[in-house]
C-alpha cells in the first residue's frame, strides 16, 4: 500500500503578518491534522486549496489565491492554483503547426483508434507514470533532478460545475524544445526515445518498465476536450511553459508561464476543458472509478480530491416556553441540548492503494489471499474451486494468475455468448481491456477467470488491434496450456466431490472443446465423463473405462440416448450384456457428435452398438452359412415387404430377448441423431429423409415370432395375416430401438387389432358357448290367454 510521507501530508507554511498560512495550493492538510480539537472543531489557521480555485466549497467562503510577492521565498510548492490570472506581464505566445496532417489523424485518433472515451484517462494517467519513472531512472546518476524534495505521486482534481479535469505528476517535466519535439508531432513519443537511449547506453540490461511508447496516447485527450492546456516545468530548465491546443485546430501554442500561483516545482499539469457531451468525466465519483479500474495497480500513488465529511455535536437554542412547560425554574442551570451535524470538507485520496497480486513470488502469497482478490476482482461470494499463478519468460514474457469458478454463472450460457468479461489484460500494470472474443481463450474455455499482464504488447492501441498481434497468439497458447493442467489438477485431487462440481457445471464446455480444438484432443479426453452400463449411478472416465476393459476386447462401446434409464432398457445391449461388455451411454445432447470427433482414444476405437456391421470379438462362419440359407428366403420375403422403409435386412448378431431390432447404416444418423436434427428449428428436411432411408432391419433367428414367420413365408407368402404382422413388427422395432413411429395413430389401431384377435384367439370360443348355453337354459312360459270372470252382478242381469 502507498504511504503518503509526512512532506505530502503537511503543507509547506510561511509566515504573513503574524498568522501561519497554507503555502501549498493543491496539497491541503491530511485529514488527519485538521481534527485537533475537542467537539471536532477545525482550527482556523488552516485551509484547503484547490487547483481549481473557481469552486465554491459547500462549507467554506470562497478562498482567494495568496499574493505572493517577491518577497517571500519560494518553498518547496506542490501545486498552484489555476483559477486567478495573475496582474504581472505575460509574454506573447507563439504559434506553431503541428508536424504531420493532422486534420485526418486526429479524426482517425478519435474517431477510431479508441473504441472507448474512458480510456483518456488510462493513457494520461500511464503518461505521468512515465514522467515519474523517468525521473527515477535519471535521478540515479542525476541527484540534483530531486533537489526539490516533492514526492513521486498522480493527483487529479475535477471541477464538475465546468466541466475541467486536472492531472497532475511530479515527474521529469519537459523543457520547451521538448514540447515542441514531444507534442507537436503527433505519433512521436518522448518515452519511445528514452527507451532507445536506454538501450543503446551501457545500462541496456535495466528493465525500465515505462509504459507509453506508441507516441499517440497524450492525444486521446481530445476524444472528451475541446481544449487542452499542458503546463510543465523540468529541473533541467528554470522556466515553466505552457503548451495549448484545441481539438480542431491545425496549431498549437507555446509561451513560458509568468503566473506565479500557477508555478510548480517540478512535473506536468494537463487540464481538459470538456466538451459539452463529456462533462460527466468532471465528476469526482467517476473519476476514481476509472481508476480504479484502469489504473488501479500503476506503481505510483494516486490522489483523487474528493469530497469528505465528519460528524460532530453542535450546540441547540432551548425553546424557553418548552422548559416552562418542563416546570424548570429559570434560575437552576439549564442543560444546553446537542444535535450531530456533519462538516463537509475537500481533501486528496489515495485511490490505488492496491498492489497487484500476481507481482508477487507466489511462495509468499496464500490461498486466502488468491481467494480474496478472486472475489473482489470479478464480485464473486463462493471461493473458487482452483487457481494457478505463473510467469512465462522467452519470446513472450507475461505474468497471471487464472481461476476455475465453483458455479457456473446465473441466467446466461457462456457457450452461447463468450464475451464473459472473465478475463481480464492489463499492459505493465494498466487495464486494457476485458472484451474478448476468443482472443486469449477458445468459446469453450470462456468460464475461466482471471488476470494477464504483458510486458511486451503496445499500450496505445485498441483492442482491434490486439486482435492481430502475433504475441496475442502465442499467449493464448500458453494460457490454455495452463487452464489444461489446472483443470487436471482438480481431476486427479484426492476430492472427488470437487472434479465433480467442476463437471456438473462446465461438463459442457470440455465437450464444445472436442468439436472446436481438434489440436487439444489428448488434453480434453481425459475430462470427460459418461454414465456407462456397470456405472449407472456414477460417471467414468474414459481412462477407467480403458483399465476395466476385457482382454480380447478391442473397442469402446456407446449407445447414444435421452436418459440412462433408455439406454438400459435398449435392445441392442442384449447381446454385450451377456458377454459382460461394458457401453457407455451418453445422454447429453452433444455427448454423440463429440465422441465422433474424438474418434479414438489411446489407439481405442469408438463404436456406435445401434449401428450396423456390429463387431463383438467372436464369429462362427459355418453357422452364419447356415443361418443365411435357413433364412435367407424371409430376408427377402420381409425386405420385399416393408420395400424404400428399410435398406436391407439381416440375420443380426446382438439380440438375444428380443425379435427384430432397427439399426442405423454405418455412415447414417442414429436414433438419437435423427430425433435431435428433426429437433432443429433450421433443420434440412431432404437430408433428415436421406439418412432415414439407411436403416436396417435386424432379426434374431432364434425368436419364436421369427420362426413361425419363416413358416409362413415358406407356406403361403401372400398370407394377408402374414404381412401385417411384418408391418407391425417394424413398427414396434422402430419404437424399441429409439425411433420416432411415422404415423402414431396408425401404429395404434395396428396394435389393437393384434390384441383383439390374440383375445379372440383365447377367449372367444368359451364366450360363444357359454353365451349359447346360457341362452337355452332360460324357460320361456308359454302364452296363455286370460279368462274372463264376470262380476255377480252381471250374471244376475243375464
């Protein structure tokens, strides 16, 4: 962490009329002078200036700059005040032209080397990085350029109510003619010619680590200014000057600097007068989160003026009626009542006060701390599941420290959107950017987060430009090396539970790498895991499937299907299951198109069960002989039948339980495939109907069903009957093996018929005679006509 030393903290004071007053316009006491006094009351004696002296302060009158005549001594002054013109004479400016068209460069500067308007502030920032190191380097054999003892520091001060920024360093500064030289040729950079004597000097082996050399970064100031005014002061000139240029102006200005509440010791001023559209960037908030987040780890402190506050207890006016009311008698001493305020106040903050991580020696730093920065750097609450930290030196050199996350991100796939932010580049300690598009991690590694920093990429390009540097590309090499062997780590942990958050949430993401990087196969096989026939309930990897294998046998077997519970039930396993052949089953969508990427894994080849020419280690050629001229004549009869449904039909060598199974051709879609491309929204309905043209029909000669059918083609092949149960037994191989029935509704009625007739078969005679005899059993009585009795009364009429 940066210390601000006592000489930063104190402002210099001198003596006028008596009173002590703050000499220093732009270093105002630490706040941790000021509270003195009891009740936190701010001595009077002392005041807070700004740079900017037109701001009106919230809780002080407005300060006038100090008149500081000859007669007093100049002392160690940090910064002056830029509001006041002073009364003295000022020479005439010169006007100079710049040294390159610059109409069409700084369109190009603005308008498309950046891509963002915030990085202004990286690159003046990285500017007086410079400066300061610079000086550093020289002051070695140069004492004297220190003889104004100011601390090596960055202070930016804004002024939001007019739009200005202020950048300030203590650095080398420039004397006139390198003004000229350094900013009135666009695209030259002094820091570019410092290396370059550097090298050529016996001193060649130090490491500067300046930052600025492309020569065009001065000048993304005019991407948010209208007007840009620099004023610098070198210790090897006794003069200040001022250098003034406006965004779309062909010229520029120089003239020495005879205000002496603007004179500095040593070092450079950049003030930006923004554009009406840029003011936002003059307000104090933003300014300290962009650097933050550029310039956070630049090796100097960094100040921001920002305003603060502190609370302290006021004295309150007693309503006298109130203490009346009270029944207190006006003679007793009345207890004065408090209120707590809070006193606004303007003071300089260290902003950057955290060291980059990954300069460390990685023996020296611990897992909290890796963990830590982890979770303030990407806003993470669960700790990572792993992490490297490494240096890689030769033809590029950078450091990093990269992270396996513990939960894959809420409400987004990466898969589908790659530009994650996760990882994120800095030059020398200066953010450049964490928009990448593949550029240091294939699609497939996009989860993976962490840090780059590069000593050997230019600072002052875009990210568009990146994209083309050929050490770009050698460091995304050696990134995913190391992703690799972090990744392997967690694999071969002693916890298991780890390896298998990792799957559970990046599974996907190994297996998009065997369709994308056919280059890192070997590295990404090992990864994967899949459910398999004796492991139901845990996946395995490919490596033990390998140890578990049978001697003689010479393939990796998979059926591809929606769920384990599918694939168990398949017939195709019948016959692998009884020879104790252990068959991956892969149940994820992608699990099929990535295995038939891979191919092969150690010298293994992967083979598909539910297609055809099925090989199992074991083949009799006698029986197969015999078997064809047994059945060779229902092969015909039943491929004569079902006709352009299927491509041929076999005796098969993998059913044991069951009839008749559908296999895909060698070369054809599963029924995995088939069912997950009719699934796409712009699938090829030609293709799809192609590929469904390509199966076989299997049947297993042992099955009763099968026998009798050979039965019947032998004795009456035109068997209405027959044919229809070759119809619906297509069908029903059709569903059983994975297929999707063409017509669902048909396959039904087909199905009830069968039922109906199998019921009528059993049960229809005993229903026919017990419905007759149940009939004849019941007594029907004879009809008999009604006699008629007359009533007493009419037989004695008669």
């Amino acid at each position: 962490m940066h210390r601000l030393s006592r000489r930063s903290i104190s402002a210099v004071l001198f003596h006028t009329g008596g009173a002590t007053r703050c000499r220093n316009a732009t270093a105002p006491i630490a706040s941790s002078n000021i509270f003195h006094k009891s009740g936190g009351e701010i001595d009077e004696k002392f005041r807070w200036y700004s740079v900017l002296a037109t701001r009106q302060s919230n809780h002080a009158k407005p300060i006038k700059p100090f008149n500081l005549g000859s007669s007093h001594p100049f002392l160690g002054v940090r910064y002056e005040s830029t509001a006041a013109a002073s009364d003295s004479f000022n020479p005439p400016s010169e006007k100079y032209e710049y040294q390159a068209e610059v109409s069409r460069l700084m369109d190009l500067i603005v308008n498309s080397l950046y891509s963002n308007k915030e990085v202004f502030l990286r690159e003046l920032i990285s500017n007086a990085s410079d400066a300061l190191d610079k000086l550093r380097f020289l002051s070695v054999t140069e004492p004297e350029l220190l003889r104004n003892a100011v601390d090596l520091d960055i202070r930016i001060q804004t002024d939001k109510d007019n739009g200005i920024v202020t950048i300030m360093d203590t650095g080398i500064g420039m004397t006139r003619e390198e003004l000229v030289d350094c900013l009135g040729t666009i695209a030259q950079s002094g820091t570019a010619k410092f290396l370059k004597a550097l090298k050529e000097s016996k001193d060649a082996g130090v490491d500067s680590n300046l930052i600025g050399q492309f020569g065009v970064g001065f000048y993304s100031a005019f991407l948010v200014s209208e007007r840009v005014e620099v004023s610098t002061k070198s210790p090897k000139s006794d003069k200040q000057y001022v250098w003034e240029g406006e965004a779309n102006s062909s010229s520029y200005t120089i003239r020495e600097e005879t205000d002496h509440a603007k004179l500095i010791p040593r070092g450079t001023r950049v003030t930006l007068y923004l554009k009406r559209d840029d003011k936002g960037f003059a307000h104090p908030e933003r300014i300290q989160k962009l650097v933050k987040n550029y310039s956070q780890f630049v090796s100097f402190p960094i100040y921001t003026w920002q305003e603060k506050g502190y609370t302290k207890e006021v004295e309150v006016d007693e309503d006298p009626s109130e203490s009346k009311k009270d029944g207190q008698d006006d003679k007793d001493v009345k207890k004065k009542k408090t209120k707590t305020v809070v006193e606004r106040y303007w003071d300089w903050e260290l902003t950057n006060e955290t060291q980059p991580i990954w300069l460390r020696n990685p023996k020296e730093v611990t897992t909290e701390d890796y963990n830590d920065f982890y979770k303030k750097t990407f806003n993470e609450y669960l700790e990572p599941l792993a992490s490297t930290h490494f240096t890689t030196e030769g033809e590029v050199e950078f450091r990093s420290i990269l992270y396996v996350p513990s939960i894959a991100p809420m409400g987004k796939d990466d898969i589908i959107n790659p530009k994650t932010k996760n990882i994120r580049l800095y030059v020398k300690r200066v953010f450049i950017s964490d928009d990448f598009d593949g550029d240091l991690f294939p699609r497939y590694l996009s989860f993976i987060k962490g840090v780059v920093d590069s000593n050997d990429l230019p600072l002052n390009v875009s990210r568009e430009i990146l994209q083309e540097s050929r050490i770009m590309r050698i460091m995304k090499k050696r990134l995913v090396r190391k992703a690799f062997e972090m990744i392997n780590g967690i694999a071969m942990s002693e916890n298991k539970d780890d390896y298998d958050k990792f799957w559970e949430n990046f599974g996907k993401h190994i297996k998009l790498g065997i369709l994308d990087d056919k280059d890192n196969h070997k590295r990404l096989a090992p990864l994967l895991r899949f459910f398999s026939s004796q492991s139901e309930d845990v996946s395995i990897s490919l490596d033990e499937y390998v140890e578990n294998m049978k001697s003689e046998q010479k393939n990796i077997y998979y059926i591809a299907a929606d769920s384990v519970n599918s694939a168990r039930n398949t017939p195709f396993l019948e016959k692998l299951l009884e020879k104790d052949l252990e068959v991956l089953f892969l149940v994820d969508p992608i699990d099929e198109v990535a295995i038939q990427n891979l191919k092969e894994f150690k010298d293994k080849q992967f083979v598909d069960i539910s297609k055809e020419d099925l090989d199992l280690g074991e083949k009799d050629e006698d029986k197969e002989k015999e078997m064809k001229q047994e059945f060779g004549q229902i092969c015909d009869w039943i491929k004569k039948r079902l006709g352009e449904k299927v491509a041929g039909v076999q005796i098969s060598n993998r059913l044991n339980v069951s009839p008749c199974v559908l296999v895909s051709a060698k070369f054809g879609w599963s029924a995995n495939m088939e069912r997950l491309m009719k699934a796409q929204t712009m699938g090829d309905s030609s293709s799809l109907d192609f590929m469904r043209s390509r199966r076989i029909f299997e049947i297993n000669p042992e099955h009763p069903i099968i026998k009798t059918l050979n039965a019947a083609c032998k004795s009456n092949a035109n068997d209405e009957e027959a044919l229809r149960a070759i119809d619906l037994l297509y069908d029903t191989a059709a569903v059983s093996s994975g297929f999707t029935p063409e017509n669902p509704a048909q396959l039904g009625g087909k199905i009830y018929e069968m039922m109906s007739m199998a019921l009528l078969a059993k049960w229809g005679t005993s229903a026919c005679d017990f419905e007759k005899q149940e009939t004849s059993s019941i007594h029907v009585p004879e009809t008999i006509e009604a006699e008629i009795v007359n009533p007493p009364a009419a037989e004695a009429q008669k």
